[in-house]
C-alpha cells in the first residue's frame, strides 16, 4: 500500500483542514505544500501571483513538489498542483490520491473571496471557470474521490480512510 495519502481538490475544499485531522487519525505525518512554496521563496502565494503572474507560482509548485520525499504523510497540496504532470506522477508514485469533491456553490459559501488566496489562475479567467477547468483534472489523476458537500471533516476523514484501506 501506498506510504502517503495525497489530497487534491479547489481551494477551500478543505485539504489543510482534513489533512492535519487524517495524519493525526492514520498516525501519519503532515505536509502542506502552500507552506512550503512559501517558504521556499520566502514570499506569500498571493504575492507571487501579483509580482511574477500566476504561470510563476505553477512553475514554483511543480519544482517544490518533485522535491519533496516523505514516507507516512498526508500531503495537502495547492490547487494547481495538477497542472503539473511530472509533479503528479510524482506523488502517485508512493501514494494514493485522494480528490476532495466540492461543489462550486460550496466553495464559494466557504471563501466568499478568492483575490487573498493566491490562485494560479488567468487574469481573465472567473472562479467557475477555473473551478470547471481544475475538476477535470483532479479527475485525471485522482485515484479516489470523497464527495465532501454536507460532511463534517470527521466524516471526510472516515470516508478516506474506508478508501484507501
């Protein structure tokens, strides 16, 4: 079985929240990917976007991602690690992916504004737009999906781990 579990899915789909809450049941360790962009360049997300364009920040993902090595984590990556194939491939590699469905309306229920949030997106493109765009891809690569609308973290968490067991 695969060491690590790899959470993917839209900004506010809660991959920090039920990630740190899955490690802690799986008794795995923790990774979070944003944090480590952003220590990586010392800078925010959301500043990366503003001063080097959002095409800047997917290069910076994928770089940081196809160096990451870990044994037993829950991995909670950006949502755009998907548009990088090599960084995918990557974390499939010795993990399962695990893509934390959400409906649009949910999302933006949740972060009721994205400008804060460092979204790799075009300038041009609205938020249904990415979203459309991104659940295509979380499709591709995920080897499980976790509707998620409705449940509890706990509930996600439960959902995972009768998954991937």
């Amino acid at each position: 079985m695969p060491s690590n579990i790899v959470l993917i899915g839209m900004p506010g789909s809660g991959k920090s929240t039920v990630g740190v809450i899955l490690a802690k049941k799986t008794m795995r360790d923790f990774v979070d990917t944003d944090i480590l962009i952003q220590k990586a360049v010392s800078r925010p997300l959301q500043d990366i976007v503003d001063s080097d364009g959002y095409l800047a920040l997917r290069e910076i993902e994928e770089r940081v991602l196809l160096d990451l090595h870990v044994d037993n984590h829950v991995i909670s990556t950006g949502g755009s690690a998907v548009y990088g194939d090599a960084a995918m491939r990557h974390l499939k590699s010795d993990g399962i992916v695990v893509f934390l469905d959400v409906t649009l309306d949910t999302l933006e229920a949740r972060v009721p504004d994205f400008s804060t949030r460092g979204l790799a997106k075009r300038p041009d493109q609205s938020f249904a737009e990415l979203f459309e765009e991104r659940n295509t891809l979380y499709r591709k690569y995920a080897d499980v999906a976790v509707k998620c609308d409705g449940l509890t973290v706990e509930d996600v968490c439960a959902r995972i781990m009768e998954r991937v067991a």
